[in-house]
C-alpha cells in the first residue's frame, strides 16, 4: 500500500507538508495542496485511521536505560509534558537504550497510534524516520547534530559561562572542568562555555579539562585526574551534580577542604545537590518547563504551526560548596 513518503514524493513536497494537507491544516499555498491532492488520488492513497486525531502524544526516550531509570530528571521532564498536556491528549512514554531498538520503535510510531513524538536523546536513525514519515516531532535537547526538527533546550553554554564567571569573580585562578562525554551535546555546549568564559578572563586551562559520563564514579576518577596534574587546582565546574559529588568524594579523600581549598559547581540542580554535603553550588536547567515547552510546541506543530527551536535561560544557585 502506498505510504505518505510516496505520496510526498510524487506531489514533490515534503512529508511534513503533505502531512499538513491530508490533516486539513490551513497552512499550506494552495499549489502545493493541489499537488498533494493529485498525488493521494493517483496512487489511492488511505491514511491509517486505527487511533483518532487527539489521542495521544508519544515520548521515545533513545537513552540508556540504567540512566533512565536512575537519573530523576527524566521523571521531572515528563511530569512538565504531563502538567501541559492536561486532559488534551494521553502521554505514552517508551523507552528504549540503543539506536537498533530506537529505529524499530520509530516502526510503530510511524503505524499512526500517536499523534507526534517528543524524542529524547536525538539519535540520527529515528530522526530521519520520523521526519521521513511526515510525524510532528519535537526534540528534548539540542541535536549534536544539525537537524532539520526543532526543539527544546537549556542555554548550557551560558550557564558554565555563569558559573566560570562567578568563581573568578570570587578570586579563584586554576579552575578546571569536569566535561560530559564529547559525543553528547550537553557535554560539548558546557565545554563551550567554560572555554569561552575563561578565555574572556585570560585565564588558560592546560591540564585543567578532564571527561567524565555523568556519572558519580566518572566525577571522582576525573577529579583525581585534575589533582594528579594540577596540584594547585582551586576550583571545578563539573557537567553534572552527579559528577560534582564524586568529586566532592576525590577531594575529601585526598585533605582538600571544599570551599576553602578548592571550590566545586555542579550543573543540573538534580535534587542530590542539596542533600549532600557542603550542599552544591550548581547551574539549574528548568527540566519541569522544559518538558512543559516541549509538549506546547509540539501540540502547536500537530496543529500546523511552524518549526521553531527554544532555549530557555539556566540560572547559578549558590549554596556552600563554591
């Protein structure tokens, strides 16, 4: 049976706006609409009706699943999408860790049971799958790479810009970083902004960057790296809470006193940073609004609105760690 790709490319339109067309929205010129109603009687093309329009919203989240299942943020996003969506559509939520399984999942989503997506964790194969069938979709996060779907992030780079400007204003010199892995963006925008703020305060950082997984494990190993190398370190900006504590741990094991010796910012604002202690100076993303814009934008693009990217602001919470 013909799909809504083939019908796309005999109109020679996307599949977005052949989606458009089909789904009656007002946002389409007329030349191409014709097109497309060419094209769905040339090929007697039917779309799948099995779910009604207003039925629900599907969130496939492509990330690990030891992570998802322990890292609270991903519940406090979709509490944000839940919050907005109200009684308007119903939230299936899939999870699924590797690019293979995320593509089969991509099999279903395209079968017509859910009105759009909310794609968490970008992977290029679903992506291209989605986007190939015509499915709204919004993304939660900038893409490492550049794509042609909108989404919804936090400002990182200038929230470790912040937090880089605040240590150095409180007088701290040898500030290192515990980056995020460099094949996600969120690892790659901290990194960005630390460079940059400490370019802007002439500052250099030979041997002050080191790489850790988000994980409390990879925070302390990475801190014991920056110590090895740089004795005199006294400050850190780590990419995740989860990594500030580790290193909060590397550095009591070894007599450093935090705050005093060597000041730590966290990044998240993950409920861990106020429980441990000294409680985390950290870099909060609004993760509840985030998944709140997210559904928002994709609700706007099921009813024909344009693709648009946000980024909404971070802000620096003192505490007493920095």
């Amino acid at each position: 049976m013909p799909t809504l790709a083939d019908v796309a490319a005999l109109a020679g339109v996307s599949p977005a706006t052949a989606s458009r067309v089909i789904n009656g929205s007002a946002r389409v010129s007329q030349r191409a609409r014709t097109q497309v109603e060419s094209a769905v009687e040339r090929l007697r093309y039917v779309p799948n009706r099995a779910a009604p329009r207003g039925g629900s919203i599907a969130a496939l989240i492509c990330e690990d699943d030891t992570r998802v299942f322990s890292d609270g943020s991903f519940a406090r996003l979709l509490g944000g999408v839940r919050r907005e969506l109200g009684d308007r559509r119903e939230l299936v939520v899939l999870v699924t860790g590797v690019t293979g399984r995320c593509t089969t999942v991509s099999r279903f989503l395209r079968s017509g049971q859910t009105d759009g997506v909310l794609l968490i964790g970008a992977h290029d194969g679903p992506c291209a799958a989605l986007r190939q069938a015509g499915i709204p979709v919004v993304l939660g996060g900038r893409p490492l790479h550049a794509m042609s779907l909108p989404y919804v992030d936090a400002d990182d780079r200038g929230g470790a810009c912040a937090a880089v400007d605040y240590l150095a204003g409180s007088g701290r010199r040898a500030i290192g970083t515990i980056a995020g892995p460099p094949d996600r963006a969120a690892g790659v925008n901290r990194l960005a902004g630390y460079r940059a703020a400490m370019a802007v305060h002439g500052a250099t950082s030979p041997g002050l960057i080191t790489y850790g997984d988000f994980r409390q494990a990879s925070g302390e190993h990475a801190m014991n790296r920056l110590l090895d190398r740089r004795p005199d370190i006294d400050a850190v900006l780590a990419a995740s809470d989860e990594m500030a504590v580790g290193a909060l741990r590397a550095l009591r094991r070894t007599g450093r006193r935090v705050p005093d010796d060597v000041a730590v910012v966290g990044f998240d604002d993950a409920p861990i940073a106020g429980r441990v202690r000294p409680r985390l100076t950290t870099v909060r993303r609004p993760i509840e609004e985030m998944g709140a814009r997210m559904a928002r934008e994709l609700l706007g693009r099921i009813a024909g609105a344009p693709d648009r990217n946000v980024v909404l602001d971070t802000t620096l919470i003192i505490r007493d760690s920095a």
